[in-house]
C-alpha cells in the first residue's frame, strides 16, 4: 500500500501516427476517436447527413413480363420478356446496362479465366474441382440472345462486356421518360453443386428426376444510383448483385406434373393445383401448425409418373427487386399461414423439399420461416411480402430471393433405407433457413449493393440471424453471436478490412458474416445498450425499406438515432485489420495521506517491520546466540526504548499548523477513508474498447463495472481507471463475460491467474516399436556376419 498527497488525472499523449488526409505533425499521436466525415461521402439532398433519404432522394423503376419455358430433358430456359424502364434520377441517359449473369458459367468468362489455382493443384486436385472445371469446358454455358428489340419490334444496338451487356436507346432517355424493349433468349442450365451456382439443377440417380432453383436467369436491369451512376461491376461469383425494384408478370411452362414455388403470388391456382390442393392451402392459412399440401406419400407417387404435357403457372409480384422459382416433381409441400401480430395480416409459410429431405424438412422448415418472421418483423419491420418459401434445391449452402430461398441441409440416407440427421445437420439447417428468410429483409428490401458491400447484407443479416437463434432456444449453438467466434480471423494475418469490395475479401466468411455480425452484437450489447441500439437499428431499417441505402447511411443513421458518437467503432472495425487485446498491466493501491502523525507514524511503523525480516537476521536469531545487548544492557539507550516512528512535538505542531491553511472542505478530504486502486491498461491489438470489468472485494462481494471507450481518447496504447471504494478490492477481471472479443485472456485478470488446462496421458507404443524394429535390425545384420 502506498499513500497520496494528492489525485490528479494526467492525460498521457498516444504515440502512434494518424492517416490521411488528418495528419499530425508533431509526435506520433493517433487519435482513434477521429470523425468519419472525411471517409464518407459527402451529404446532399439525395443522402443526409442524419443518414436518412433525402428530400430528393430517387431511384428508377424496372417492370418485367416474362414468359419462360423449362426444358426439362435438356436442362435448358428459354424466355421472352417485355421490360418498362422509368428513369427517376436528374440525367439523361443513352444507354441502359443489363446484368447477364449466366455468362459467368462460360469458359470464355472473365471469373473463369482469372480463377487463380494454388500451386499443389497441380500435383493434387479435389474431385470436385476437377469437376466443376471439366463441366466449364466441355459444355456451353451462358446466355444466347435471340433478340433486342425496341416497342416497335425495331432491333437495338447493343455491346457485350463479359456479364454485363450494353443497349444503346435511339432516343436519349431524359429525367422522368420512360422507355420499352423486348429480349429472347435462352441457356443451359448448370448443375447447381457441381458449378457453384447460386441457382440451377440438381440430379437424383435413384429416380431419374431433378430439382430446379432457376435464379439469376432472366437479363436483368443493372442499377443506376445518384452515388455511382451505374452499378455494372463484372460478375466474378462472390459479389452478389443490386438491382431496381419494380412490378412482375411472369408466366412458367413447365411438365405438367411438376410443383412450382415462386416469388409473387399465384394467379392462376385453378389452372394448375388440385381441388384437395386449394382445400389444403385455405386450411393451412388458419392453422395453428404446417399443414401438407403434398404428402410425401403423393410426392412418391408423382415422381414415379412423368409426362410430356405442361402447365404454365402464371404469378405476379409488386415491389420486388428479383424474381426466382423451384419446379419438381419430386416435392413435398407443406404450408403454414403465420399472423404478423402489428398489422394482423397473414404471410404463408411455406416449403419444398424432396421425400429425402424427411424427417428433418418437415419438422422444422416451415417452423423456421415462421420464427425468422416472428422475429426479424419486431427488429426490423413488418414481412411486407404475401409468401415466404423455402425450398431444398440444387444450392449446397443456400440463397435468396424475393420471397423465396433455396437451402441444402438434408439427413443422412443409410444403406438400409434408413435416415438420421446430426445435431450439427439439424442446427445448420434452422440456421441456414433464419439467415436466407432473413436476406428477404435484408437486402431484398432494404436494398443494399452486394456487388461491392458484402457485410451491408451477410453482416447485419447474421446479426440478426444471431438474434432470432437466441429466441430459438436457450443455448443454441449459433456461429456468429458470440464475439469469440470473431477472434481467429482478426488476429489473423491474412485478412481485409470489413469495408473492402466482396470479390477483393480476403476470408469472405469470416469477413462478410462472422466479424460485422459479432461487432454489432458488441455494438448492442456492449457499447450502446439494447435500448438504444434496438430503436437506431429500426429507424435505419424503417428510413431505407425498399430505397438503397449505403455503408454511410447506416453508420449516420446509428449515431443520429442514438445520440453516440460510434466513429471510433465504426473506424476500428469496419476500416481496419486491428483486433482486440486490452492487458491489466498493474494495480497500485492507495489511500488518502492524512498527514496526521498520530495516525501516519503509525503506519509507516508497520510497514518498517515488513521489511525486517531478511532471511540472515532470521537465521542468526535462531541460533540463539544472545545478542551484545543482552549481555551488556548498560549499552541500551533511548533510541533502544524508542522506534524511529515516535510522534514529536515538532510533527504536531507542524500539523496543527498546515490545518490552519486548509478550508474545512478540504480538512473533510485529509479524512476521506476510502480504498484507491490505480489500474493500468495496456492496448495491445490496437482496437479502442469500453472495458467490462468484475471487482471481487475482501468480503466476497462483486461489482460489475462498465467504464466507455471515450477512456482511450487521450491515449489509445495505455490508460489508468481509479476505482474508489469503502472497502478493499481481492481481484480484478477484465472482460468477464467474453464480451468484446478480447484475444488473449491471459493478461486480463489482476492478481494473474494460472492458465488452466489439462494433460491428456497416452501410451507411446509407436516409439517402442521403433526401437524394437532397429534392435531387430542389429540382430539380423549380426546374423548375416
């Protein structure tokens, strides 16, 4: 213990040097609390400042109709479409660019003749591989245009740029003008697994048939935005894409016995489903579990019988920015009507999936919808759409669209017919249908650019995901809420920043996925609290629900909802690769000197005799030798009878003395009989962070102690928190809870504590067979002399 004339707080200067285009130079301080203003765009009467749209604020609008084909033994699409393009923005425009996606499958591509291969592929390559590569050559992939056409029926000029194709209008489109054209086309549809497509085919040996998730198969209107004109980055696979929102009339013709789900609702239902079918679906709309509308037992039964003949199922869809559906013959359907308590309308859950999916599909994916819209509607806002579905398809993980998802966990089938599905199989599949249910919201409403801000959809969406787990079950084992989860790959080296464009990310999942979703929940949890976080996550999901909104908009809306300042948060973990490790680096002890000799004299001489204990003094004294004095007591004298720590009246009257020039309130301070703990904190990792600490006193007790990140703003490497307390601390644990990420735990507890571990035995029968081998070696060698 030590003692204190006086308590100053010291503001040490951080050496660290900042970046551009805010420099500062003199020393090498870094100011992590320095705005974002300068790295985001700069607010105008399209994007505020606030982060809300502004009163300007615009976007186009893109209709389609659509009449499309499946060509079931050939595996191929075949379409006509008529699509209407307003142009909402201030420009005038000559040109429009469509997203041909399907090209990306072409050998002649540039994602395929750019794909970068490790240097031990050329010594061992995964089948799958192998597969996908040989697929790409031997077949011809991507889109055969058949037409371009204006209203009239007039050819348009046009130009090709691997996915995207360029259409020159004859006529410049001015801001408020509309303008029609017609596309044919047709392409071979890849098989969903073996390419890699977030949409295709998959193929079932047992039987014969197939399950079709046809998506990103019709051109589609690339966006045109007042942030970056055209949206019109080249498809390389992982960037997913943005588009306009805006009205659908699509016609399927498929084999007459196949099932189809589909974005829009069904206008036709006479046409294509059963009377038994339609009854279900009405009971299925007011039910209180799923009800089937095609029994696996019907679905067995239809798959056997194939025909020639076709169906045309005819759907349309209001305010949605893509368009996907599923065909089979194979599927089991079942259907749910899930009442949305806010407004008391009724969304039909439902779901697709193959007699093999059983006993897995049907007990929980329909219940998962229904949970991801139970949830997200509270955080976010209401489902606006009139169907939810989830389909088992040809996709390995799983993929959205507007108001439908394809998603691959399935059980195992054994060979003696039986199925079984793991806890991780289970688990993996509720979560995979929380998260692709989830993507409807975010971004197929709230509109975001996937094309270069993977984390603006995959991020916010697994937070979500993340928080609707947790509603799930007590426990439930969920791969992006917890902030450990985060840790290997931020303190990893090969990583990017968050704010990198999605095909330049180095570790896509970890950095669109787990990191953003894990800093949100430290955002909620930690930095900002439910409360405020909840209402600012809202406001931003309420201002920007079908509008595009863009990585400024969401770090603006966050702080204007919530009066926090969250650029350091944002800067920390969205700009940088710095990770989290914040070290207890000491703990000093003190109390308030009195300066009363009565009280300090007496201290200091308890302290004195802590240090007469030198281990030679000890030992001589145990020998029991007498000492010269004891034989000689004439050689005590007063310094013998008195210590060095005696009051005086000279130290009396020196504070008797020094009281006469205190006012009262602080002669009350020379009293203050509180314990002071200095403790130290070392920024190892870089990234700023409010530090959670729990304080064990001398009595047992706890106190959990919450100190903001504003703590840092003077000095981002080292700081000291003084704790005062009536009563003495016995340890300090920093980040208790594992809530902030915190990568080395070692150095966050004070008194440190013992790393705790456990020692697995084992027998090395390995080595001693060696030494047997070369004992019997020797000996044959000796035989052979």
């Amino acid at each position: 213990m030590i003692r204190v004339l006086c308590v100053a707080v010291l503001a040490a200067v951080s050496i660290e040097a900042a970046a551009e285009p805010i420099q500062q130079t003199k020393g090498t301080f870094v100011d992590k609390f320095r705005q974002l203003e300068e790295s985001l765009p700069t607010p105008n009467v399209y994007r505020t400042a606030s982060g809300a749209p502004g009163h300007a604020y615009w976007q186009q609008q893109v209709d389609y109709r659509i009449k499309v084909t499946l060509d079931e033994k050939n595996r191929r699409i075949t379409g006509s479409q008529n699509v209407s393009y307003k142009n909402n923005s201030p420009d005038t425009l000559t040109y429009l660019w469509v997203q041909l996606d399907q090209n990306r499958f072409s050998k002649h591509s540039d994602a395929y003749e750019t794909m970068a291969l490790a240097k031990e592929d050329a010594q061992k390559m995964s089948f799958a591989a192998m597969r996908e590569i040989a697929m790409t050559e031997d077949n011809d992939f991507g889109f055969k245009l058949t037409k371009v056409a204006d209203a009239s029926g007039n050819a348009l000029s046009y130009a090709m740029s691997d996915t995207m194709m360029r259409i020159d209008l004859k006529t410049p489109l001015k801001p408020g003008a509309s303008t029609s054209f017609a596309i044919d086309w047709w392409y071979n549809i890849p098989e969903g697994k073996a390419m890699g497509a977030r949409g295709g085919y998959e193929h079932y040996e047992k039987d014969g048939n197939d399950i079709f998730f046809i998506a990103q198969w019709y051109p589609r209107l690339a966006a045109y935005t007042d942030l970056t004109g055209w949206e019109h980055k080249q498809f390389y696979g992982t960037g997913e894409f943005t588009l306009e929102f805006g009205d659908f009339d699509v016609e399927i013709t498929a084999p007459a016995d196949h099932v189809i789900g589909s974005t829009g609702e069904l206008q036709n239902p006479a046409d294509v489903l059963s009377a038994t079918q339609r009854d279900r679906l009405k009971k299925a709309a007011t039910a209180d579990r799923p009800v089937m509308i095609v029994t696996a037992e019907e679905a067995l039964a239809n798959q056997a019988e194939k025909t020639d003949a076709t169906k045309t199922w005819h759907f349309k869809a209001k305010d949605v920015r893509d368009f996907a559906f599923a065909s089979s013959r194979k599927f089991v359907w079942d259907a749910w009507g899930v009442k949305l308590p806010a407004s008391g309308r009724t969304v039909m859950a439902q779901s697709l999936y193959p007699e093999e999916a059983m006993p897995l599909w049907d007990k929980y994916s329909t219940q998962a919808i229904a949970h991801t819209l139970d949830t997200y509607s509270r955080y976010s806002f209401e489902y606006p759409y009139p169907n939810a579905w989830s389909v088992n398809g040809p996709i390995g993980g799983g993929m959205e669209y507007p108001m439908i998802t394809s998603n691959g966990p399935r059980p195992e089938q054994h060979d003696d017919g039986s199925r079984t599905y793991s806890k991780r199989v289970k688990y993996g599949l509720i979560s995979v249908i929380i998260h692709e249910i989830g993507h409807i919201y975010f971004p197929m409403v709230v509109n975001t650019d996937e094309r270069n801000w993977a984390w603006m959809d995959e991020g916010i969406n697994s937070f979500l995901q993340s928080m609707a787990e947790r509603e799930w079950e007590a426990n439930y084992p969920s791969r992006y809420g917890e902030p450990r989860m985060a840790i290997p790959y931020m303190t990893g080296v090969d990583q990017t920043p968050i704010m990198t464009q999605s095909d330049s990310i180095i570790g896509y999942g970890p950095n669109a996925y787990t990191k953003p979703a894990v800093a949100l929940n430290i955002l909620r949890e930690t930095v900002m609290g439910r409360e405020l976080f909840d209402f600012a996550m809202k406001e931003y999901a309420r201002r920007w629900k079908f509008k595009r909104p863009y990585p400024a908009d969401f770090f603006r809306t966050m702080e204007d909802a919530s009066a926090k300042d969250l650029d350091w948060f944002f800067r920390g973990w969205f700009y940088t690769t710095d990770h989290v490790d914040i070290a207890i680096d000491g703990v000093t002890h003190a109390r308030i000197h009195t300066q009363d000799p009565e009280i300090e004299n007496a201290t200091d001489r308890e302290e004195d005799a802590k240090l007469k204990g030198y281990i030679g003094e000890v030992r001589e004294r145990a020998t029991g030798k007498p000492m010269r004095t004891e034989r000689f007591p004439e050689l005590l004298d007063f310094y013998n009878k008195n210590d060095d720590f005696i009051v005086t009246k000279k130290q009396r009257d020196k504070y008797q003395s020094a009281l006469k020039d205190l006012k009262d309130w602080e002669k009350e301070l020379l009293k203050y009989g509180r314990e002071l703990y200095f403790i130290d904190f070392r920024n190892i990792g870089g990234l700023v962070m409010p530090l959670v600490l729990d304080v064990e006193y001398e009595d047992g007790s706890h106190e959990e102690v919450r100190i903001a990140a504003e703590i840092w703003r003077q000095n981002a490497h080292e700081v000291t928190k003084l704790l005062v307390r009536p009563k003495k601390i016995k340890s300090v644990t920093l980040d208790p809870h594992h809530e902030i990420a915190d990568a080395d735990t070692r150095n966050n507890a004070w008194p440190a504590k013992a790393k705790e571990s456990r020692v697995e035995l084992f027998k090395s029968e390995q080595s001693r067979d060696l030494m047997k081998e070369v004992a019997d070696g020797e000996k044959a060698e000796a035989d052979k002399k």
